[in-house]
C-alpha cells in the first residue's frame, strides 16, 4: 500500500514538472520571436579567376565586377528602380545651363586601412581614367577627357561638361580609387600593380585572404553605410558553372555565381537549393547590315521579323529564360513605351509583305527572288552552343516563308573583330550587355555612331532618328526625355533596323541555409549583391519587445 502511494506521489511530481516544462515553453516560443544575427561565413562559387581588382579595370572580368562591387564605393550608385542614388556623395547641384555639376562628399567615410575619404580621392580617379596611358574601357575615358574637375575644398567639387549631357550622372557611379596609396603609380602600371590583387576600398567588405583558389571578404566594422549581417563572404574559384554546381553537390558551396539555362533542371531538382531569377539590362538582337541590298526595304526587315518565332526560342533554346524584346530600352525604364507596336510570330503576314514588295519564289526552289538578287544571307554568330542553336532554328523558320539563311558560327574575337567592327557581315546574333540605367540609345543608334569605334553596327541612317536621340541627349528634363524616347521607340518598330530577339534572364541559386536573398532586375550581374546586407545565417530570439513586433 504505502510502495502504491509512493508511485502516485512520483508520478504527480514527474507531472508537475512536465506542466512547468511545457507552460514555460509555450510562454518562450509565444513571447519572443527568431531574428536574423550577425555572424557566419556565406561560400559562392563562380566560374573564373580575378584579373584586376580594380574598379577603373575591371570592366571585362565579371569575377574582378563581383568583388569591386562588394570592396568599392562611387560617388553615386543605382538601386532596383534603375535610379541614381548618393553613396559617397550625399547630395549634388546642376547650374542652370546643365553644364556644372557640384557634388558635396560625405565627410563620415574612412578607406579600409582608415585613412579619410576626399576629394582628392575623386580627383585622382578621374585623372587615372583621363590619362592617355589609361589601361581600361575607351568609353569610359572618351566621355571623362570632356570633363574638367575642380576642387572646391575637401568635400566639395565641380565637374563642367562642354555640353548638356543627360546620362552624365551615370559615369558618377565608378568607383572611387584610394590616392593616398595609388598617386605614384603611373596609369600604365595600375595593371600591374598588387593593389590590383590586394585592393583597398570604402565598400561594405574588405579583403580579408587571397590566393589562386579563392577570396575572403571580411565585413568592414567602419562602413558608412547599413553594416552587413555576414560577417565573411568567401568566393571559390572553378573552371565552369557545371564545376560550381558540382561543388555544391559536394557541399564546398553554398552559392552558384550563375546557373546556365543547360542547368536549370538539375538545379530545380535539388531540394534544398533555391533559384532566384531577374532580368538582365540588356538584349538579344540580330544585327542587320542596312548597306546589303536585300536588306534596303523595311518591308522585308519587318517580315524577317514577323516569321520568327522568338518564344519558341525562348522556350526551347533557353528553357524559358528570357523575354520577348520590343524596344531597344528596357522595359522597367522610365522611358520604355508601353504601347510601342509589336510584333508576333505571323509566317502568313511575313509573306504577305514580301510578296506585295515583290518577292516571289520564281524558279521553285524555296526561295524568293526579286530581279537578280535572291532572299538569302549568311547568318552569323560565335561558337557559343546556345548561340549556334538560335542561328540554326532562325534558319528552319525563316525557310518558312522563303527567307534562305545560312548560319555560320566563329570565335568570339573573330566576329568582333573582323565582322562587326568592320562591318564585314551579312547578318550577326549578338548581344548587348550591362546596360546602364540612363536608357539614352545614342551609342548604338545614331548615324554618327557608324563609322570607326562607333557602335552602331547595322547603319541606322536615319535624319528624323538622330535628331530624337540628340534632343533627348541633351535635355535635363526627364519628361521631355521620356517623350523623345517614346517617339524613338515606335520609329525603330517601323524601321526594324535589327531584329530584336529577347530580354536575357539571370539565375542564380543559393542554399536556404542563406536567408533574405532577395534579386530586382540587374544592369550587371554582381546586382545580386544589391540587398547582400539583409543576407544572413545565423539567428537568435529576442522578446517580442525588443523585436519591435506588435
């Protein structure tokens, strides 16, 4: 009897304690909440190798961009909307007549090895980029040789432009150059110089190790900016994306740099790695030589365009990843033309056209002819496998609707180089990258842009064109702009000077251990790194009251 009531009295207690366990436990999970901490490594892997470190160099290396942006800090940046934003800068000026741009600095910003931010700093960037020995992009230094710089105290400067130049404040986010450790070094020499491979920047990360294999980013505890929850981002370093995915396979990743659109399969398969997908600011296009004789009428560019099926390639060729194209700007720019005339796929309409301008298939062989001339051109591309595709698909379509088309692939530097420079080309598959924010199309589409370094490569010659982009060009007033683009726009619809194909789409993947990976659209692909600052790993709880939850 008594051995029975000392059971009762073990199991009351024993219950006791497990009411206490549970009531306190739901009073700690009800009261307090799980936040994101400081702290913890994040591991990307990216295909390549750093080349420069350097924000004046680093314009061919996406790996170099991907570090820059993370190390270097420009006078003004772009957030997700495509807007120039302060930085380093933390307000500036334009005079009445557009010339005189005045930037006022901020005065909280130390360099990594704690030396102050001036603007000697910026001056010394500039003339780097001015000098004639200057190792980097020509664009670049073309538009800063028609700048001149002037110091006004430390924290204050002009720059004066020879004439209105609305994309100005777009050359302002370059990142700015330390001169304290740089001012001996000839622009010749930067190249070469180890501050390429141990950079010093104002950015939200430092460098920590550096080696052949990979690259350790430490978070710099004086940044002037919102501090960073990952205390260290390690980047490795592989042959290719199929490595990089490889890696993460084996667990030496948690991140891949870019997933290819060959790879997106596998990578939807992995259960615990998740996709994030933006589109690029660029496009796909088909450069058409205007000086060709078939090419002469726009009434056969727009059927070429109206026999295409670019969805089918955007579905078949790229698994889905990327955008139809209709206009030469972006379409979340505030300039882009909402009601701009597109074209769908419509092989009936496309030999509707080229009949009534009097192509026909005469002789029986597939192809029209008009004359003594017959609708055929060499189609050409890099050696690229998707690239290849595309061209050989165009072709299939295109013999549809009479169109012969001959694809032809080459080495990147040769189509560059020997077909587009020099406009020695039929037609090519290109692709315009990186785009900045400034939607100004002037660089690709104005008659003087034909000749020489100029990047209009298909010679748009159009008098009506040209005087829209220079009015546009030159004004300060961003409606006038956006209106001058918009007449722009359905111009180029009707004049199909090239065969604008698709909106590229970028993925990228990353372990759900990472939290708070959020992508907008990109100008570049080291945008991903735009929000790196709510990235986290580690989590801790705190009261509700002290999380600020209601």
């Amino acid at each position: 009897m008594t051995r029975h009531i000392r059971w009762q009295a073990v199991i009351a207690v024993v219950g006791v304690i497990l009411v206490v366990v549970l009531l306190g436990y739901v009073a700690l999970t009800t009261t307090t909440v799980t936040i994101p901490d400081t702290g913890g490594t994040y591991v990307e892997g990216i295909a390549g190798r750093p080349s420069y470190i350097n924000p004046i160099l680093s314009q061919y290396n996406q790996v170099d961009r991907d570090l820059v942006s993370l190390i270097f800090s420009g006078l003004t940046t772009i957030n997700e909307r495509g807007e120039i934003i302060p930085s380093l800068a933390r307000d500036w000026d334009l005079s009445d007549d557009g010339l005189v741009y005045t930037f006022y600095l901020r005065r909280d910003v130390l360099w990594h090895d704690g030396e102050p931010f001036t603007v000697d700093d910026v001056l010394f960037t500039v003339e780097a980029i001015q000098d004639e020995d200057y190792q980097g992009a020509p664009v670049l230094s073309e538009m800063w040789r028609t700048v001149t710089v002037d110091k006004i105290n430390d924290y204050t400067l002009t720059f004066t432009l020879q004439a209105p130049l609305a994309t100005f404040l777009d050359y302002t986010t370059v990142n700015i150059l330390p001169q304290h450790l740089l001012a001996e070094v000839p622009a010749s020499e930067l190249p070469r110089n180890q501050f390429s491979v141990r950079p010093v920047g104002t950015g939200m990360y430092k460098i920590g190790e550096v080696s052949s294999e990979h690259v350790i980013l430490e978070a710099n505890p004086d940044y002037f900016g919102e501090q960073p929850l990952l205390s260290k981002i390690e980047f490795k370093f592989y042959p290719d994306y199929q490595s990089v995915f490889a890696a993460y396979q084996q667990g030496e990743v948690e991140g891949v740099g870019q997933v290819l659109p060959e790879d997106l399969m596998a990578v939807r398969k992995e259960e615990n790695l998740r996709l994030y997908a933006a589109r690029l600011s660029g496009y796909t296009l088909v450069f058409l030589n205007l000086d060709l004789p078939i090419f002469e009428e726009k009434e056969v560019r727009q059927a070429l365009l109206w026999g295409i099926d670019r969805q089918r390639i955007i579905d078949q060729m790229l698994d889905g990843q990327g955008v139809v194209a209709h206009s030469s700007i972006m379409p979340d720019s505030w300039a882009y033309n909402d009601d701009v005339f597109r074209y769908s796929y419509d092989p009936g309409k496309a030999r509707d056209l080229l009949t009534e301008a009097g192509w026909a298939d005469t002789d029986g062989d597939g192809v029209r002819e008009k004359g003594d001339r017959s609708l055929e051109f060499v189609l050409l591309t890099n050696k690229d496998p998707e690239r290849r595709q595309i061209i050989e698909e165009i072709a299939r379509q295109l013999w549809e609707v009479g169109v012969k088309v001959l694809p032809v692939v080459e080495d990147s530097s040769w189509v560059v180089n020997e077909a587009l420079r020099p406009r020695n080309f039929d037609a090519v598959l290109y692709s315009w990258g990186n785009l900045p924010s400034d939607p100004d199309p002037y660089l690709m589409w104005h008659s003087t842009q034909i000749g020489g370094d100029g990047q209009n490569y298909a010679g748009l010659d159009s008098r009506d064109i040209d005087e829209l982009l220079e009015q546009a060009r030159q004004s300060t007033d961003q409606g006038e702009r956006a209106e001058l683009y918009r007449e722009f726009q359905d111009m180029f619809a009707d004049e199909v000077p090239a065969l604008l194909l698709y909106y590229p789409v970028y993925n990228y993947a990353v372990d759900e251990m990472v939290k708070g990976v959020q992508l907008s659209p990109m100008m570049d692909p080291s945008d991903r790194f735009r929000t790196i600052a709510q990235w986290y790993i580690k989590t801790r709880r705190v009261m509700v009251s002290e999380a600020g939850v209601e």
